[in-house]
C-alpha cells in the first residue's frame, strides 16, 4: 500500500506540474502555447514508439509533430517555433538540457540553430517511466488539454473544430488501419483526449447514467468522456459517438452491462447480482431515460 501510495504521489506531481506550467500571456495575443504543445509532442512520439529512450535530440520526426500540433492547437498571434519552449521547459524542472561542447551560451532563434547548440533534452527518469505506461500517460496528456485550452471553454464551438481538425486530418490514413490497427489508435491518442474534454463539457460533468457530478481542482473530475462504438474498432470520435459517464459506468458500459434504445431509455442486463447500501441500484435505472446535453444536435 505504501508504495502505491508513493507512486500515485509521484503521478500527482507530474500532473500538477504539467497543469501548472509556466507560460507567457498577453491581453492581445492570448496564451502562448508553446510549453504544452512541446509536452503533447514528446507523448505522440512516445505513444507512437518513436522515442524509446529518454534523449530527445531535434529530430526532423520531433520538429514535424510539433508543426503539426501547432497548426491545429497553436495561437495565430504567436509563431510557432520549436527552439522557444525547447530551451525553456527547462525552467520547470522535469526538463534538462545537454549542450554541445561548443555551444556559445546564447538563446537559439531558429531551430537550425537549435541544433547547432543542443545535443539532446531529457526528462525525469520518473516522468519518462510514467509517458510508458497508458493510464498514467492518458492523465499526463488530460492534464494539459484540460488547463492550457480554457478559452475553449467559454466557446465551445471551438472545441469541437479542434475535435474535428485532427479527425480529418486521420481520415487520409484510415485505409492504413486495416494493416496496422494498432499504430492507428496510437496516432489518435491525444486527440482522443480532446474527444473526452469536448464530451464531459456538453454533459455539464455529469454521468449520463446515473447523474454523478465530481470535480477537483486542476480541472479533474469524476466522469468520463466514452466511446458509444468502440474507437478500436470503428476509429470515430466525432461527437455523436460520445457519452459521459461516471467511472462505474463506463467500466459497466464498455462490457455490456447497461445500454440505451432508440428513445435513450436505459436497458440494465439482467442477471446483475448487485448489494448497494448507500446508492442505488444499477438494475433500478432500467426504464429511465440517458441524462442528455442541453442541445438536440449533440445526442448521442
């Protein structure tokens, strides 16, 4: 017990890390993004097994990803440059540099120069061991969606196109699925995550079964943005494929223990041996109708 506790401990402080990095912002150009999307391209190439050892040199790989990242998730107000958060992510202390012997001791403005100075960044060892594990991976990468992309918040319109632009920009490579499913899901890992925010949003944090609403600070909370299909199998995170749901429900759900008709009235499996002193019953929800968003347009 000890030494889970330690562990969820150390998982805690890579999150409140990542929520809490320290990035520039102006009343004009909004928030420079440039810490978080350097974060979400370090995972994608870890998900990706394309960074198996924790020395992350400016690879042509790394320099691309980010570029890809920024188009979709960066400010217009602020140009996308690699070498900015390269050499200053190292103010947050899981971050460190390894400089070429010759390096000159001066800010690198281009990523050729970059290059030129550094040999290769690397993480805690702690936080390299945590990007290799999923779960702990998935919370890492929750942890900077949900903090860095509030604005979205408040118009959600714009969470939902940045939902939509990495669900196009996978559509060219679906065909590549059939041979390399597995490469697919972890392409769309991140984005998946932006699914999840976007579904637990247009639920107001509430399980669609059974109501639940908890949150914490740093923008945790208890519910889950799902899958109705599973994304395994079918690659589809538009909207429409989602429902919120409280952890229990989502676990119940994902094995066919509960599932909705036609008019979303819920229908509970039967044979659910079932002891709940303090809450009720999961075979009493049967007949009721699936918690729904305030909109039509965003029922599952």
């Amino acid at each position: 017990m000890n030494e889970l506790n330690k562990i969820m401990k150390t998982l805690n402080y890579y999150y409140e890390s990542f929520s809490q990095l320290n990035v520039s912002t102006s009343k004009k150009r909004g928030v420079a993004k440039y810490k978080p999307i350097l974060i979400l391209t370090i995972i994608d190439l870890v998900t990706r097994g394309i960074l198996n050892e924790n020395k992350i040199s400016v690879s042509e790989e790394l320099v691309q990803t980010f570029k890809r990242y920024w188009s979709i998730l960066g400010s217009k107000s602020y140009q996308g440059g690699l070498h900015y958060p390269f050499i200053h992510l190292q103010s947050e202390g899981f971050w460190h540099l390894e400089f070429k012997p010759d390096y000159n001791g001066l800010q690198p403005k281009t990523t050729n120069k970059l290059r030129e100075s550094v040999e290769y960044a690397s993480l805690d060892d702690e936080l390299f061991d945590f990007l290799q594990d999923e779960y702990s991976r998935q919370e890492l990468i929750d942890a900077v969606v949900t903090t860095f992309f509030q604005e979205q918040q408040e118009e959600f319109e714009d969470i939902l196109q940045i939902n939509q632009s990495f669900q196009e920009e996978d559509l060219p490579t679906l065909t590549n699925f059939d041979h390399n499913p597995k490469w697919g899901v972890r392409k769309a890992f991140i984005r998946n995550a932006f699914f999840r925010k976007t579904i637990v949003h247009i639920y107001d944090s509430k399980c669609a079964f059974c109501g639940i609403r908890v949150t914490k600070a740093a923008n945790q909370n208890i519910v889950d943005g799902a899958h109705i299909k599973p994304f395994a199998q079918f690659y589809d995170s538009r909207i429409h494929n989602g429902i919120a749901l409280c952890k229990n429900h989502h676990w119940a759900f994902d094995r066919g223990w509960f599932t909705a008709d036609q008019q979303y009235k819920i229908i509970v499996s039967g044979g659910l041996e079932e002891i709940s002193p303090h809450t009720k019953p999961m075979k009493d929800f049967h007949g009721e109708r699936l918690l729904l968003p305030n909109k039509e347009q965003y029922f599952p």
